[in-house]
C-alpha cells in the first residue's frame, strides 16, 4: 500500500513544481462523493480510506494527478515524470 501512495506523491510533486493549475474544490468534493458512494463497495467509511490501493481518500481526491484505480475517475493532469538517463557504457 505504500508504494501507490509514494507513486501518486510523486507525480503530484512533479506537477506542483510544473505549475499546474490546483484541483478545482467542486472537482475534489465530486470524486469524494463517488468514493463514498461506495458503489465499488471499497470504500471504508472509518478511515475514509479505499480498501482497493489503501489511500486515505481525502488525501487522493484531492491531488490533479491521482485516479482512482478502479476507474471511477480520473487524473486532471497528463504524468509528465521523464525516465532516468540510461546507464553510461562501461569504460
């Protein structure tokens, strides 16, 4: 569970340091709608966590670069991370 969360932080990292424009709230309180709809039967209304990837909901909802990992929304913004340099040839 970690590893998605450390995923997601990065991308929206990288797209805080771009500029991109913040999440709109009416966008965020529309994704956290759809996730406590429960309608995935996922969502875990004690932790307000997703029982599917283990984000807490509020935290994900509310980055541009997040999407639900079972489609039920999706990034705002294109995940814009380049590849590491390949490795030099050995001399």
């Amino acid at each position: 569970m970690l590893r998605p969360l450390l995923r997601d932080s990065a991308r929206e990292s990288a797209a805080a340091l771009r500029g991109d424009p913040e999440m709109p709230a009416a966008e965020i309180a529309r994704r956290h709608a759809i996730c406590r709809s429960n309608a995935c039967g996922q969502y875990l209304d004690l932790h307000d966590q997703c029982a599917e990837c283990g984000c807490r909901v509020a935290t994900k909802v509310a980055w541009r670069t997040a999407a639900c990992p079972l489609g039920h929304w999706a990034a705002l913004t294109p995940v814009d991370i380049p590849p590491p340099p390949p490795n030099p040839p050995p001399a």
